[in-house]
C-alpha cells in the first residue's frame, strides 16, 4: 500500500450513528409540530458545516443555532452509549496499525467526547493523534487538518484521507492528499459520487482494494 498516513474521519465514518441522529432531528422537529424526516432524507440534505443542514429545516432568526445545537446534542448523547464502530472499522485500524500505517483522527466532534467515545470502543490506542473540535457546534475541521498535517511532516502524495462527507473531500483537497468515501454514513453515495474520488460501500471493501494496490 502507497499510504504512510491514514486521516480518518469519526462519525458515520468510524461510528455508526446515523440513527441516533435522525433520532435526535426528529425530536427537534417533533417539539415544533413540523414533518419529521426520515434516514433517506437526512441523506441528502446533510452538510457540513451543520449549520447549513439546519438552515434547511428551522428558520434560525426564530430559533437561534445556539438553541437548536443544545437541543439536538440533550436528545444524541442520550441515545449515543448504543451507537458502535462500523462493520470493518475495528478491522481495518488493526490491519493497518500492524502495517506500520500511522492513523489519526480528524474530527468535527468535540475533543473531551471524542476522546471518550474512542476510549470506550476500544481503539484509541491505534491513533497517534486525535484532533477534535474546542466547541460543541459541529464546525468544519479543515484547518484543524492542515495543523496535523504540518505538525506531523507527513508527505500529502501518502496520505489518506477517509471520511462519509463531501467536507472530508474538501479537507483532503486542503492537505494535497488522496482520498476515500464510505456511503454508510451521514451523506448517500449519490451526493459522495459527485466528489469524483473512490466511493464504497463499507469500510471493509475499501481496505480489501488498499491491501491490493
């Protein structure tokens, strides 16, 4: 395999919680009397920065983001301690840990629960760097991407970026570097395929193709 360094990108990439986040739409939009979505709609509609996807649904000169992020993030973490790895995630950080590939996460999540939560699915120790938000407001991540990047002297022609967003795309552009999309998590393969790079299915299949280029 050509890649030295793998970003990975954590929810709905590596964690799988989509459900838990509909879930958690849904009670927002079930509080205001509004239609409730539904996974394949969240799908299409989801972007990043999440301030773009609730601009969408809630009219945020009435209801502030501020309020919106609290009232979303009450009804996630409650539902969250159900939410575990990917198929193939455990998997494949294993397989490329023990090929000497150095791994690291890149993250709109907040820092303290990233941490957290990689802690409890039991793969923290395959990172050696975890890089997640200060704040709890889902912002993008690309700046915080191009620190590691320069921090960690890694060549871009061999790093991997690996994410379930369109933004991931646009933090791999940032870095110069290759990257990868899993149509399991946030956004459908139809909008990953409109980024031109390799869509899959699962983690899995991705790391089955990497281990033979």
């Amino acid at each position: 395999m050509r890649y030295t360094h793998i970003v990975w990108d954590f929810n709905g990439t590596l964690m799988d919680d989509v459900d838990v986040a509909v879930e958690a739409v849904n009670d927002m939009l079930r509080k205001r009397g509004m239609k409730l979505t539904d996974k394949a709609e969240y799908l299409t509609m989801i972007t990043s920065p999440i301030i773009d996807y609730y601009r969408k649904i809630f009219d945020l000169t009435v209801v502030p983001f501020e309020v919106i992020t609290e009232e979303f993030l009450q009804s996630y973490d409650a539902r969250i301690p159900r939410a575990g790895l990917n198929p193939g995630a455990r998997e494949a950080l294993d397989t490329f840990d023990k090929m000497g590939v150095t791994q690291c996460v890149v993250s709109s999540f907040e820092q303290q629960r990233l941490e957290a939560l990689l802690t409890r699915m039991g793969v923290r120790q395959y990172f050696s760097a975890v890089s997640g938000a200060d704040n709890r407001r889902a912002e993008g991540k690309v700046d915080r991407g191009v620190r590691w990047l320069r921090e960690s002297g890694a060549d871009p022609k061999r790093v991997l970026v690996v994410g379930d967003l369109l933004h991931d795309l646009e933090l791999a552009q940032a870095l110069g570097a290759d990257c990868r999309l899993i149509a399991r998590g946030h956004q459908g393969r139809r909008e990953l395929e409109t980024g031109g790079v390799p869509v899959y299915d699962t983690i899995t299949e991705m790391t089955e193709e990497l281990l033979h280029e």
